[in-house]
C-alpha cells in the first residue's frame, strides 16, 4: 500500500501505520500532515473505539527527517514553525480524543517517535527496543510534547537524562521508568498487541473515554502551551550554527563539533 501514513478501520479499531520503511518512517513534512489528518480523523470518528499507532518496516518511528532539515536550513526556523504546528494537533487530537491510544512500538523510537509513544494511554514494546530522544545529538530542543509528557511519566531527573544526553534505552529499562506498559519479544509483538486492542475494543468505550478526559483533566490548558513554547523553542535552536553543525554533521555521518552558539 502506498502512502507514509496509512488508516484503516477494522472492528472499531482505527490503525495509523507510519510507512516510509526505507528511512525507518522518518517524517518529513508531507507525513506530518497527513499524520495530523489522520489522528483527527481517528479522534472523530464514533465507530472507532481504539487508537492503535504502529511503524511499517524495521522501526516504529526514528524522529525527523534530518535529511530534510539539511536541504533546507536556510528556511528552517520558519519551517519549523508550520511543521511543529502540524505535529502538536496531531498529539493534541490523541489525547482529546475519547477512546484508548495504544502505540506498538519496535526498532526504534527516536525523537518524535518517543514523544508520539509518550502521548499515547498504552504502550507495547518489542524487547529488542531502541529508545532515544535524539534531539540534541542535532542541536534542537524536543517537541512533540515530550517536555511535557516526560518529567511527569518518569520524573524530573530521569527525563533530563534521557532529553540532554540522548542516550538509547532498551525497552525493558523504560518499562521500569514507566514510559512502557508491556514488554513482549519482538515475533510476538502483532499478535499481542492485537489481543490488547481487540480487547479494549469491546469495551466500555464511553467509560474509558470519560476516565482518560478525567486524567488529562489536571494538565488542561497546560499542555497545549507547552506544545507551542516547544515549537517556538525547536525555531530559536533551528536558525543557530550549533543546529546546521548538527544535521549536517548526520548526513555526513560524523560526529558533531558544537560551539554552543
């Protein structure tokens, strides 16, 4: 099937699959908005009663598409803007909407794909997980709401660990941080996470629905501005020299040489 996000909707489960295999699902800037179409469709749609989010290929999501950033820095503060904008409605729709998120995710979930991980109710792990935050191997600040979702899973510290020096962490390891429900290995990961889905399926719907608006309801108003300092932030770090070394130093597969400025 063509098209880097794909939407189905079979037994009352909407499935968003990421589905640019051959760069492990990247985003670049058509995919976040058809990202961001699809999880507001999904959060619509009164015959969905489960969100489900996964990754085609060898990688659940492994953040931005630095390529992307490369070929156009001269613009990328204002791109950033625009495309940040994109991705936070996609988070926002999934965490308004009135039904269960569950992310399966494997390979890797770097970048945008933790914050997209953070922002779901449930998350199902592969065992062999790579997880990274990743911006600031780049020179960027994170968004995607992972400021917000992160300090408040796993706690202050651990979250400035894991946003500062983006070290990859096995699933296991954040399981027992709490940003993961269920580890599973890694050929079993579909059939699990279908059992899981099916299950909430038939659910109460309208009381897990009711029950996650309670949830969220001590951080309304909070998130959606963090979401946009994030993106205003994300801008600030894209227009300095600090943010051209870093993606460039990516594409040219090097190690970056920061000057802090």
């Amino acid at each position: 099937m063509s098209g880097s996000v794909l939407y189905t909707v079979t037994d009352g489960v909407a499935t968003i699959t990421l589905n640019r295999p051959r760069v492990m699902n990247a985003l670049d800037a058509e995919m976040i908005v058809r990202l961001r179409e699809v999880c507001e469709q999904a959060e619509r749609d009164r015959n969905v009663r489960v969100i489900l989010l996964r990754g085609a290929g060898p990688a659940f999501l492994a953040g931005g598409d630095v390529a992307f950033f490369h070929a156009n820095l001269a613009r990328a503060p204002g791109m950033v803007i625009g495309l940040a904008g994109e991705l936070h409605r996609a988070i926002l729709a999934l965490r308004r909407a009135m039904k269960p998120v569950v992310a399966s995710v494997h390979g890797a979930a770097a970048g945008a794909g933790m914050s997209l991980a953070a922002a779901s109710d449930f998350v199902m792990a592969a065992a062999d997980t790579q997880f990274m935050m990743a911006y600031s191997r780049i020179g960027a600040s994170p968004d995607g709401g992972s400021t917000f979702f992160l300090p408040r899973l796993i706690g202050y510290q651990r979250a400035m660990e894991l946003l500062l020096l983006s070290e990859a962490v096995d699933a296991e390891t954040m399981r027992g941080l709490g940003l993961v429900n269920r580890v599973v290995p890694a050929p079993e990961l579909e059939s699990e996470t279908q059992k899981f889905v099916a299950r909430l399926a038939v659910g109460p719907t309208i009381a897990y629905g009711e029950t996650k608006a309670l949830a969220n309801r001590a951080c309304d108003g909070l998130l959606e501005a963090q979401l946009e300092a994030e993106a205003q932030a994300f801008a600030r770090c894209a227009g300095t020299r600090d943010f051209a070394e870093g993606v460039t130093a990516f594409v040219e597969k090097r190690k970056p040489v920061f000057k802090g400025e």
